[in-house]
C-alpha cells in the first residue's frame, strides 16, 4: 500500500456551522477544531455528509476545507468528503482537497444512479488512478440506495491508493468480513455510533463519528479501550453514551447534532434546505439527554 495508515481512532464527521444568514461561520469553525484539537479526537471528516457536503458550493467547499487545515497545522489527519453521483466530479474534488493539503479524500459511492458493482468498482479505481491523496471509500447505502459488498471492496483494496473504508452497514458481520478480506493493513471505519464498539471487536480500526462532535473525549477513550482490548471499560463507555447516540438519531443527522451543539454553545442551530432546525417536539428530549450526560446545566 503506498500510503501508511493515518486514519484510526476517534475521526470526528465535523459539523459544517452556519450564521443565522446561511453563511459559513469561521469563527464557529475555527472554535469547533479548537474543541477537537483541545479533546483528543484523532482525525476530522471535513465536508462529509454531517457538514452538509451536497449544500456546499466548490467556493465554500474550498473556504472550510483550507481554514481547518491551517487550523489543524497537520495535527491530526484531515479527510476531505468529495464523492459525487458523477466519476469526473468527484475527481476534481479529489484533486481539490490534495492541492489544499489534506491529507486523504472520503468518497461515497454514488448515489440516486444506484451503479452495478462493477460499476463502483470502475468509480473508485478511476478516482484512486487520479488522486495524489489516500482514498477511503465511504458506504451508507441508506442514503445513497446502493450497497457495496465486501468482495467488491476486497477486489478495490489492492489499489496502492485505497486506504481504507468506512462502513456504515450496522453488522458485526459485515465488519468481520471486510477485515478478513482485506486484510490487516486497510482500514476499516465504523460508519454507526451506535454499533462502533461490536464493530471494533470485530476488528474495526476506529469510528467516524457524529456523536463526536459533543464528546469528542469520551469517543476517544472508547476508541482507546477497544485498541487495547480492554472490553469491560469500552462496554461502560459505550452504555453511558447510547443515550445520546440514539437521541442524535431522533431526526436526520445533522439537525440532532447541530441542536446539541447550539445548547452546548459551541455553534448554531441553522441547517440548509431542505433540512430543517430540529423539530420542537424533540428539543427537550435532545436537552435532558445533554444534561443527563452532564454536557449543559438544568435551567
């Protein structure tokens, strides 16, 4: 493989924060890496699918991926999300993200066209051919309405720029496969909170997280206990958060995550149509659960 393993652990799928305008706020940016640097997160998805990548214009895009790695300062890898339904685009994105410095591209498969096996195959080995970067493949076929198998994936590891995966199929089963096809040197990624740890003892390398944008140090001392095999302090982490994982769920991700960050103070609520700020009958639940897990103060 060319590219040495960089992305394990605790990977935080960063929230894109906006102004009450719509526009991008670097300044919630620029506090958000902060909280990541300042809490152990081992890595950053910048512009994936919980910072609202298909929102985001290519000037925007450029804007929020070159602030967080000046920011960064090569602390902590940057992941850039530049998957496209189209080959040629994500491409492009790709390149973008290496000429910006970061340091590997996560790319979906593509979505609505719903491409063959082969076809994803040829996707990603057209786009790993192009790149100067590590490309992690990204599965979540319930956005996308295709499902990568685990033999195709095996067949795309042998490429010397294809890194890893991130999978966010919710199946031990599905985990224990791709680490047995692939072998020890890919990165697999749990793509669910909820089932990480089961995904870690079953030999995935870490968890991209959303739950991490709020407890970015609990995520990381979970992520810990599960590399050093120590299942009873990882099964107790992962009991006290599954509150939390499930309220962040209550609506489509990112609505619950960008309402908790907003009562935490550390952003704003505003989402992009057509998504919406989280609906107020799930507002409460959102606050008790923040204040159950000792992250705001009881009113």
């Amino acid at each position: 493989m060319l590219f040495k393993p960089m992305f394990n652990g605790s990977i935080v799928a960063l929230v894109t924060p906006f102004t009450e305008q719509g526009e991008i706020d670097f300044p919630a940016l620029d506090g958000l890496v902060d909280f990541h640097l300042e809490n152990d997160s081992d890595g950053l998805v910048i512009a994936g699918t919980t910072g609202e990548s298909v929102t985001l214009s290519g000037q925007e895009f450029t804007e929020v991926l070159s602030r967080v790695i000046e920011r960064v300062e090569g602390r902590i890898p940057v992941l850039a999300g530049t998957g496209s339904a189209s080959t040629k685009a994500a491409i492009e994105q790709t390149g973008r993200a290496a000429e910006l410095g970061a340091d590997g591209a996560l790319v979906v498969t593509p979505y609505y066209n719903k491409p063959t096996q082969s076809g994803l195959e040829a996707h990603f080995t057209a786009i790993a051919d192009a790149s100067d970067i590590a490309v992690i493949l990204y599965n979540v076929p319930s956005r996308t309405a295709v499902d990568m198998l685990p033999e195709t994936v095996e067949r795309l590891s042998s490429h010397a720029r294809i890194a890893g995966i991130k999978e966010a199929v919710p199946d031990a089963s599905r985990i224990e496969e791709l680490c047995a096809r692939c072998g020890p040197d890919f990165v697999v990624l749990s793509g669910d909170d909820y089932s990480c740890l089961q995904a870690m003892r079953q030999g995935a390398h870490g968890v991209v997280s959303v739950a991490a944008n709020v407890v970015p140090d609990r995520i990381n001392k979970l992520c810990m206990a599960a590399e050093r095999l120590d299942w009873p302090v990882a099964e107790q982490i992962d009991l006290q958060l599954k509150p939390l994982f499930n309220v962040l769920m209550i609506e489509t991700n990112p609505i619950p995550v960008k309402w908790a960050l907003f009562e935490m103070n550390l952003a704003g609520s505003r989402v992009r149509l057509p998504l919406t700020r989280l609906d107020r009958k799930f507002r409460e639940s959102v606050r008790q659960c923040l204040i159950e897990q000792e992250l705001v103060e009881a009113r």
